[in-house]
C-alpha cells in the first residue's frame, strides 16, 4: 500500500535519491514507517487500514429451484 509523507529535514536514499525539508513523497508503508519512526517525516495523511472485502450480492451463486 502507498502512503503519502512529508520529510522534516534534508537526507537521502539509494533508489529514491536526495529529500529536503518539506520535500513531499508517496512511498510503500515499510518505509514510510522507518523514515517516520526515525523522526526524519510524518504522515502528510493518517495512514489507512485495507478495506475490507466483503461478497457483493452478484457474487452469490443462484439458488436452484426445487423439484
């Protein structure tokens, strides 16, 4: 799942390359959490549960008539 955080200071990574302060970026929740936790960004948006899934009605098989 991506999530969206905004960095507090100046860094860099290996595939992503150079973030400065207030630099915006949409990455995978593993690192967002790491940079996150390390106090190096925040959320820019409260990261979100997956939704739930949940059969829809079309997906139910048809009963069969009895005979």
């Amino acid at each position: 799942m991506q999530v969206q955080i905004k960095f507090k200071r100046t860094g860099s990574h290996s595939v992503y390359g150079n973030f400065a302060a207030g630099d915006v970026m949409r990455c995978d929740s593993a690192l967002a959490e790491f940079y996150v936790r390390d106090g190096v960004a925040r959320y820019t948006e409260a990261p979100q549960a997956a939704p739930a899934t949940t059969p829809t009605e079309e997906a139910k098989p048809a009963k069969r008539k009895a005979k």
